[in-house]
C-alpha cells in the first residue's frame, strides 16, 4: 500500500514552489515537513494557534495534487459512528419488512424447522453488509481509489477516546469493522492534523505522526501574503498594516490577529478607501482585527503610544 499521488516534489524547493503556486505563501520549515510527510508516507500534526494557516495548508496540498479535501472537524463527543461509519438503519427496516413479506417463498411449511432457520440466515448477513453501510469522513478516505488529503481538524477538542481511534488508521492506515473485518486502504490519504494547542494531544498519537509547529509568518512572508490576496493593496498601506498586526501581537492580549485577521483588515481598510492608517480609521474597524471586547478597550486606550511606536502610521 503506498501513495499513488504524483511525483512531482522531489526536493523541498519544488515543494515550496508546489504550495506558492496554490497562494499558499509558506515558510522553509512547513514545506520541509510537507516533504517529508509525503516521502515517508506519514501524517503531520499541525500544531499552532488559530489563524496560522493550519487548514489552509492541508487544502493548498489538495488543490496541487489536484485530489479531494475530506475533512473532519472534531469537537467533544466525536465517536466512530460520526467519524467512521454508521449503519442505514432506515434501509435495514425496509428490509426487514421485504423479508417479512418473502418469508413464506423462503420458508417451505413441510421442512424441519433447523433447515427453515440455516435458510433465514442467509439473508441475516445482508444486514451488515457494505450495501447499509453509511461511510463517515474517515472511512471516505481510506476506501477513495483516486487518493485524498484527509483533514483532521482540530483534534484537541475531541476526546482522549477518540485519539485511540485513530491510531490504527494512523499507524496501518486501515480499520477493523466487527461486522466486515479489516478494511485497507486503496490508496493512503496525505493525512494532515490540526490542533490549536487547547489541551496536549496524546503521546501515542503524536509518536505516529511527524510534528510541524506553525507560528506567526515573518513580516516579510506577512507582506507577501497580503500582496497576493489583495494585489490592489498599495505598497505603504501593505507596510503599515503589517506593522501595526505585529505590534499588536506583542501585546499581552487573549487572542493575537492572525494572518486570516490581517487579510480582512487589510480588505475592510480597502473598503473603507484608505490611503493610510490613520488613529479614526484603526477606531472604526478594530473589531474586524481583534475579537474580544477587553482586547479592543485595551488596544484602543494604548492606540496612540502604538502610532507612535512605528514612524509608518501616522496620527
């Protein structure tokens, strides 16, 4: 069982090259990690926090390779039966009553009632076949020919049980079904996992995957990023707004503006057709950057020691 995607980065320059090309601007380390995950065939934990671009790379990899994003968002509670598989038990009801109804052409009245029962049991299989099945994300992956980028999305606010779940898929990529044995894969997902550090993700899971930490870009890479998002952005305002979103990271606040922030900012500041930051126009659309009240009162009360702390932004 190996990948069956193309070969097309071979070293990890034409894997950063891959990933520009998406409009996925990445730095050095995520596309080495990229690169080794794919050569050594291994799932990457993305760990960071929101903002960062953590789901943003597992679907850049995607559209490269040109195959499908599945995606499972985890939250507390997740089991097997909504990340895995479930059975149709609607179908299986319709079934039972189509069986019902046959039961006599089945059944001869005259034969001894062991045969009668072995008969009936040929159809009880049926009931746990593939037929009823329903496939969940996880089964989606392991059993789609073409192969895909599986997307376990923020895996820190699943359960600890559910982490046990994914350590056969992780480590053999394939699942044991009771009613339908070992099911492998056709051809393995690129498995990417995100988490936002919102609890410590499990040793056992962590030992199966290749680790990638992604932090806040440069304000090089950052600048880039809102070039290429908004190429009408000027030069001096694409300056600024990232001086400003880095200055504002290095305040102690409850959530820092991450990169996918910085994008909406610089877009709302468009909109709003400045020319420059200017102290009434950050007023108006803080809370487009910042999204907690106490980060805004506080920011807002700091606003003109933080101008003047960059000669780029002007009061």
């Amino acid at each position: 069982m190996k990948y069956l995607y193309p070969n097309h980065c071979n070293t990890i320059e034409a894997t950063l090259a891959a990933l520009d090309s998406t409009g996925y601007i990445a730095q050095e380390e995520i596309a080495t990690t990229v690169f080794l995950g794919i050569k050594l065939e291994k799932p990457i934990l993305v760990e960071g926090l929101a903002g960062v671009g953590k789901t943003e790379l597992a679907k850049a990899i995607a559209k490269f390779y040109k195959v499908p994003l599945i995606r499972l968002q985890c939250y507390e509670g997740l089991d097997e039966s909504k990340a895995l598989y479930d059975w149709k038990y609607g179908k299986q009801l319709l079934y039972t009553q189509l069986l019902k109804d046959k039961l006599n052409k089945i059944v001869e009245k005259k034969e001894e009632i062991d045969v009668s029962i072995e008969k009936i049991k040929n159809y009880d299989d049926i009931f746990y076949s593939k037929i009823f099945l329903e496939p969940r994300a996880l089964y989606k992956a392991l059993t789609y020919e073409t192969g895909c980028v599986l997307l376990i999305d923020e895996i820190d606010k699943a359960d600890q049980e559910f982490e046990a779940l994914l350590l056969e898929i992780l480590s053999d990529f394939q699942i044991s079904i009771a009613e339908l044995g070992t099911i492998k894969a056709v051809n393995k997902p690129i498995t990417i996992i995100t988490s936002n550090n919102t609890r410590e993700v499990g040793a056992a899971l962590k030992r199966r995957c290749l680790h990638l930490h992604i932090n806040f870009p440069s304000a090089e890479l950052e600048s880039r990023i809102l070039s290429l998002h908004l190429p009408d952005l000027s030069s001096k305002l694409n300056n600024q707004i990232v001086a400003f979103v880095n200055s504002l990271r290095d305040k102690d606040l409850k959530k820092p503006p991450s990169v996918s922030e910085s994008i909406d900012w610089a877009k709302t500041l468009l909109l709003l057709n400045a020319e420059n930051l200017e102290l009434n126009i950050i007023k108006k659309s803080l809370n487009v950057l910042l999204k907690y009240e106490n980060d805004i009162l506080e920011i807002k009360n700091k606003l003109d020691d933080i101008l003047f702390e960059n000669n780029k932004i002007s009061k």
